[in-house]
C-alpha cells in the first residue's frame, strides 16, 4: 500500500475491506468529477454579480421587463437562479470601482486577466503535474484557489474599492485554477486504457456544465445578503473538495498496488485484478520534458484547433446571456436573468455534444475526424442561430443546443480522450509520464484563446453582431482545417481496413457480400 492515500490507510487500519480495482476507477470518476465541477462553480460568481457590481450593465429602460404582478414564467425562462430583486431593496448604485464609467471595462479586464493567468499557469501546471504527486498538486492547487476566491468576497465585508486588489485576486485564483484540468485528466487517464475511453471521458465531462450550472444557482442563492457570501460559499465548496481529494483520491494505480493499464501481460501480474504481485514493480515511470511532449505525434495540430474551438466555446460563455438580453427572441426582450437562465441550454447541448464525440470517436477510432466534422457542422448552425433564433423561444432553444452541441462537442473530446491518448502515446519509450504535461500544453494553447474571443467580441459587438458570428464560424473553420493532415491519415487507415475486412470476407464466402457486414469486420478489427 505504498503512497496509499491517508484516507484509504486509515480506512484499512479499521478493518475496511479491500476493493477491486473496478471500485477504484469508480472512486476514481466520482472524486475527479466533483473536483473539476467545483473548479467551474468557483468561477461563476463574477458573471452572477456583474449586474449588481455594476447596474448599468442591465438593459436599457426602454426594454420590456415581466411584470412583477403576472405569474413568473416556467424554466429556463423564469428567474430559476437568480431572485427578482437580488439584493433585497428596489435601487442598487453598485460597488466602486465597478460602478463607474469605465465599470464594464474594470470587469472585463477581471475575465481577461484570469483567463491570461490560466492559460499561462497551464503550461507550468502540466509539468509539475507530471513530476510531483498529482494527489497532493491538485489538492493544493484546490485548497489554494478556493482561498483567492473566498478574499475576493471578503472585499465586500472589509468594504474594500481597490481595483487592483480584485484583479489580484483574480490572477491569482486563475494561476491557481491551472492544476485542476492537466491534473485530473492525468489521473483518470493513469486509470483508464484507450477502450472506450472516448465514451467514459465524453460522460465524465459533464462536469464542466454540472459546476457551471450548480455554481450559478449557489452563488445566486445567497446574493440577497451580500454579493461576498457569492464567492464565499463557491470559494469553500471547492476548499472542501480538495479535503476529500487530499484524503480519498489514489492517483496512480501503481498507489494500490495496482498495474496502469499500459503494462501488459507481465511476470507477476494477477490478470483478473492487474495487481503486482509480491515481487513485481509497481514503479511510476519518469516525467517528460516539455520539448519532447510538444513532438508526440498530434500535440501541436490538437493544440492549435483547441485554440481556435475554446475562442468559440468561450464567448458563448462570457457574452450569450448578453447577447439574449440585447436581441428581440419573437419580438420580445428578456431580462437578463431569464437571460442568464436560458444560455444555461447552451451548457446541455455541450453535454450531449461530449458524449456523442466521444462515442463516435471510439467506434471509428478516428478522433481527429470526429473532433474536424463537430467543428464544420458549428458553421451552418452558428449561422442558422445568428439567422433564425429570433423568431422565437422555441427556436431560439433548438438551435441554442444544436449550437452547444458542434461547438463544445469536439472541445470536450479534444482536451479529455485526445489529451489522454496522446499522453500515453506510443513513440514515449517505457513507462514515461506526460499525459499533464500533454494536457497542459494542449489546454493552455486553448486556453489563449479562450481570452482572446472574448476580448475580440468586446470590441465586435459595438459593430453589430453579425461580425462577431462571422469571428465564430472563421474560427470553426480554421480548427477543423487545422486536423486536415491527421483526418487524412485516420480516413486511410479506415479505408484500408475496409478493403481488408472486405477481401477477407469475398474469400470466405466466394463472394464480394454486402456493404455492411465489411463494415462490422473493419470496426472489430480496430477493436
């Protein structure tokens, strides 16, 4: 029980029984799914207080708001996450230095400069990730971020108006943010093989969404008695969960004992339980350097089309819920809280889009293909979003999710499946570890231009918002063209398998057969 967490020790010395290594990859799934969701809760207070940080970021009075009298409207139209009157009395004048002229701007500048210190700090994350305990880096960076979050609010309870201690706060809690993703795609890539990886990681992913959403509805639950209690509460939900990561989470199956599903077939290994046995080695192998994992096969074309995926994915999520409130939906505005519950949808399609990309990428054994085909299909329905979602709610909906689907679809798969895959590549001689640094450097390229979409939306709206859907289906495009030459390969590798299982099957039976039965003897050929 070498390097066991402290919680499964104690645990052992109480008489608990052993688990199988099946419990385990559970356990595993369940601590990394909460941990990543209290990632993202803790990042949605600031969109949650904006309007009350400043009010001038409402729509203008001449809108149409629901009256107070009438009946309030059924989700995701109604004020599910956010009450009527959040702070409890009829007027807000805000809270400086947000509440001024240059308000909108002190806020996105917060949003960019997280986001700049994330994307810088993944790259430093994913090769510590790789050369340090990855229970104790995650917990640490948990406990960490959870801190920064929580000082933030405390601003409010110290009464504090400098800018730059909230920006402060915010760079450091974005730094500290960096070790959540290469750290728990890492670990459950050290747990779980290539077979049906795609599937697992595309349901697993859903905890992206599952924080966002929850983040929404704790930060908003409590905005009534103060906007700090909404990054207090996120701020110690995420604290927590490094508690229970620290305590609980075995990083390594080589922790219990256990062989990684790279090692195969060899002397001591039980193969019912993949355990070593009293004179095997359960050693993690050495880390890679950062050069070497950029020249893993795949690492830089996955890289750059993360880039340009997450610009798109990532200004749905800073300007959707403006961009409702700011466009007639049947000849009606929405407020922006009906606003901010109805981009939720947005979060549902991106689930079904992860667990379809990962399906289909595991059934073809193609994931740049699959990741390439997600991104073309997001130009025709960000353009039919752009064209048609005002003619009315229920339009707007079905294209909102079909919108999620293309667009978060291939971004789920490309930093969950294709991170893991390319982490654990083949041309990494032994047992050598990059899979967070393979992560970091694969989702901090993403993440630059995560910032970037945003800040070049700022500066396109005040056009129109025909250029700034022009930016996103430019985007689309470019990150599917970026995987031309690896779809080329995988689409040779599908064709040859095709005509293999196809001659094979003309020479058993006399005969060229059917289309079909071929194509069943290519997929279990990959399988």
């Amino acid at each position: 029980m070498r390097r066991a967490p402290p919680g499964m020790r104690l645990a052992r010395s109480l008489g608990a029984k052993e688990w199988s290594r099946n419990s385990h990859r559970c356990l595993v799934l369940v601590l990394t799914f909460v941990a990543y969701a209290s990632y993202h809760a803790s990042r949605k207070p600031t969109s949650i207080v904006k309007s009350v940080l400043d009010p001038d970021t409402h729509p203008p009075p001449d809108y149409p708001q629901p009256s107070l009298s009438s009946p309030p409207l059924p989700w995701p139209l109604g004020p599910l996450f956010l009450p009527p009157n959040p702070l409890g009395r009829p007027h807000s004048h805000g809270w400086a230095p947000f509440n001024g002229t240059d308000g909108t701007a002190k806020l996105g500048e917060i949003d960019v400069a997280f986001l700049a210190c994330y994307s810088l700090g993944m790259y430093a994350a994913g090769h510590l990730g790789d050369r340090l305990d990855l229970r104790l880096f995650l917990a640490s960076g948990m406990i960490g971020s959870g801190a920064f979050v929580g000082l933030f609010g405390m601003g409010y309870f110290w009464h504090l108006h400098v800018f730059g201690f909230y920006l402060a706060m915010q760079m450091l809690a974005g730094l500290l943010q960096a070790t959540g993703w290469p750290s728990v795609v890492a670990v459950v890539g050290n747990w779980f093989g290539e077979r049906k990886r795609g599937l697992i990681m595309g349901i697993w992913n859903a905890h992206t969404s599952v924080g966002n959403i929850g983040g929404s509805l704790l930060a908003a639950s409590v905005l009534q008695y103060g906007w700090g209690w909404s990054f207090i509460l996120p701020g110690a939900l995420i604290a927590l969960a490094g508690v229970l990561v620290f305590l609980f989470l075995a990083a390594y199956p080589e922790d219990l004992g256990f062989y990684s599903p790279r090692k195969k077939a060899e002397e001591g290994r039980d193969e019912e339980e993949g355990r070593v046995s009293e004179g095997g080695s359960g050693e993690r192998g050495s880390a890679v350097g950062f050069v070497k994992a950029c020249l893993i096969p795949g690492v830089i074309p996955f890289a750059l089309c993360l880039f340009f995926a997450k610009l798109v994915a990532y200004t749905f999520l800073y300007w959707l819920p403006f961009y409702l409130s700011q466009t007639a939906i049947g000849g009606e505005y929405m407020s922006v809280k009906s606003a901010g519950n109805l981009s939720t949808l947005f979060d549902v399609g991106g689930i079904i889009g992860g667990i379809l990309a990962g399906f289909i990428s595991d059934q073809l054994k193609a994931r740049a293909t699959t990741a390439a085909s997600f991104m073309y299909l997001a130009i025709p329905s960000l353009y039919a979003y752009h064209r048609y979602g005002s003619i009315s709610k229920f339009v707007n909906i079905t294209l909102m999710m079909i919108t999620g689907l293309f667009v978060n679809g291939p971004y789920a798969l490309i930093t969950t499946a294709v991170s893991a895959d390319l982490g654990t590549h083949s041309s990494l001689k032994g047992d050598s570890r990059a899979l967070a640094t393979v992560t970091s450097i694969i989702d901090g390229t993403g993440s630059v231009g995560a910032a970037l979409g945003p800040l070049l939306t700022g500066f396109l709206s005040s056009t129109g918002w025909g250029s700034v859907f022009k930016m996103l289906m430019i985007g689309a495009f470019v990150a599917g063209a970026l995987l031309s030459i690896l779809v080329k390969a995988e689409l040779a590798r599908l064709v040859q398998h095709w005509k293999n299982a196809r001659s094979d099957h003309s020479r058993q039976h006399g005969t060229e057969g059917s289309v079909v039965t071929p194509l069943l003897a290519a997929g279990s050929r990959q399988h």
